[in-house]
C-alpha cells in the first residue's frame, strides 16, 4: 500500500513537470518555424537562435532547436546542449501521430530533468526539425522525498500502533478469557476451591468475579 501510494505521489510530480513543458507548446511554435522549412542552413539557424533568444520561460527550462538529423542548432543552454545525451523522446516524436515525445533521463552531472521533443513538419508532412524543451525534476524529486518520508514514518507509527493494540488485546482479553476458560473446567470436575485472578474492573473483571462468587457458594 505505501509502495502504490509513493509511487502515485511521484507519478503526480512527474506528470506536472510534462504538463508544464506541454503547455508551452503551442501553434506559435509551428507558426514561427513555417517559413524555415525549406531555408537554407543559415537562414534556419538564424531563426532558431532569435527562437531560443526570445523564449520566454529560459528561466524554468532549456529550449532547443534540432535540425532534421536531431543535431542542436540553438540552444537556451540552462543545462549545456551536450549534457543530456538521452534522445528517446525524440526518437518517440518522430514516430508519433502527435509529434511530441517525452522520456525521464539524467544530464552528465546526475541532475535529474524530464525531456520533451516536438516535430516540426511542412506542408507536405515531412519533418525537417524538432524543437526540445528540457526541465529539471530535483525540486519535484525533493518534494517528493519529504512526502516519501512523511508516508513511511506514518506507515511505520501506523504499524507499531497496531502491535501495541494487537499485545493490548492479547494480554487484556485473551490471556483472561483462556484463565476463565481453564478454571471453569476445574469447577465443572467438582474443585470449588479454585479462583480466578482478577486484576481488572471491567467485563472481563466481572466475569471472573461472578465465576469466583459462584464457586465460592458452590463449596459450601
């Protein structure tokens, strides 16, 4: 249960952060690149770097601007363009009706970042870049790992609570109701002389009290 709840926890972060870079993706994107799908070279990188210039969230995320190969022809640099060699959400945009692809990977340094690629296509449907966006986990992660800590101490005062009770209800109601169990079988043989033990003032208490009263009588 603590596993299916941490795992849902993270589930929650990670599908933030994809929807944060998601929602940076709009017509803009395909409206700014559509004069550039058949420019030559110099002209595209023109573009891409007044893209990545001009992108307005360089702040949370890196952009970048791929080329038909999925080689970086601008970058916003917030993470190094060479520092996330993972590309399989590119790989995944290429082969999506959507265009866009994500996938989960560490940069060279270990710094957890979730990558998202979005093909861009001509008129005739013929993908000639891509635009990535890039964005760091670790604050979702550190969060995550406060929270994953909170439900695991809580699991475990939950657990140790439930063995409290559990030898609670052993030695309040069980060990007793075994004594009376073993007593009254003696006095149903005909020993009156026998007692139980009573140490409480509950039912049980009673119970035993009663059982006492009785076999007192019974033995006179």
């Amino acid at each position: 249960l603590a596993a299916a709840i941490l795992y849902s926890v993270y589930t929650r972060y990670v599908t933030a952060a994809e929807l944060t870079v998601r929602a940076r993706i709009s017509s803009t994107v395909d409206n700014y690149f559509s004069n550039y799908s058949t420019a030559d070279e110099n002209s595209f990188a023109l573009a891409a770097n007044d893209f990545v210039n001009n992108f307005s969230y360089k702040d949370i995320m890196e952009v970048l601007v791929l080329d038909s190969e999925g080689g970086t022809v601008a970058s916003s640099n917030a993470f190094g363009a060479s520092t996330v060699e993972e590309n399989s959400d590119y790989l995944a945009a290429l082969a999506s009706d959507e265009r866009q692809g994500v996938c989960i990977t560490r940069t060279a340094t270990g710094e957890s970042v979730l990558a998202l690629s979005y093909i861009l296509k001509d008129t005739a449907g013929k993908s000639f870049a891509a635009v990535r966006y890039i964005i760091s986990l670790e604050d979702a992660l550190t969060q995550f790992r406060i929270i994953a800590l909170i439900i695991i101490l809580l699991f475990g005062l939950m657990i140790m609570l439930i063995s409290l009770l559990g030898r609670y209800f052993v030695f309040s109601i069980v060990h007793p109701v075994e004594e009376i169990n073993k007593i009254t079988k003696v006095i149903s043989k005909g020993d009156f002389n026998v007692r139980i033990e009573n140490n409480t003032d509950d039912e049980i208490g009673e119970l035993s009290d009663s059982i006492n009263e009785m076999a007192s009588r019974l033995g006179e």
